[in-house]
C-alpha cells in the first residue's frame, strides 16, 4: 500500500532535488526513494561496524560519517 507524504524544503534543497531529477532524467520522487534507500544501505553498514568510503578520480579515499 503507498502512502503520501507532504514534505517542506527550503528554496536551496529544492532546487538540488529538481537539479538532480533533471541531471538523472527522473522525476522527484523517484530521487526522493532512491535517496532513501543509499541513507538505508550506508547506515546499515555503519551500524554494523562497517566503514563506507567514497573514492575520488584520484583515488583519495573519503569516509562517509553518519551521525
């Protein structure tokens, strides 16, 4: 069963959300989901004691810190 939502963003978060719909060529509930779903899979890994790191082209390492 879906549910609805109303969600308040402010001028600057929503201009990245339509930023990025537009740059994936999806609509903004579907950036909104799969949004939901790394949170999901990066704090899982964190909560089990994993590290998650992003790389840049240059091969330096980032570590993602959740709070």
């Amino acid at each position: 069963m879906k549910k609805m939502m109303t969600l308040n963003l402010t001028e600057q978060e929503m201009k990245v959300l339509d930023d990025l719909a537009i740059k994936k060529g999806l609509n903004k509930t579907s950036v909104l989901k799969q949004a939901l779903m790394l949170y999901q899979l990066v704090n899982i890994k964190i909560e089990r004691g994993e590290k998650v790191f992003i790389e840049d082209q240059n091969k330096a390492k980032s570590e993602l810190v959740f709070l």
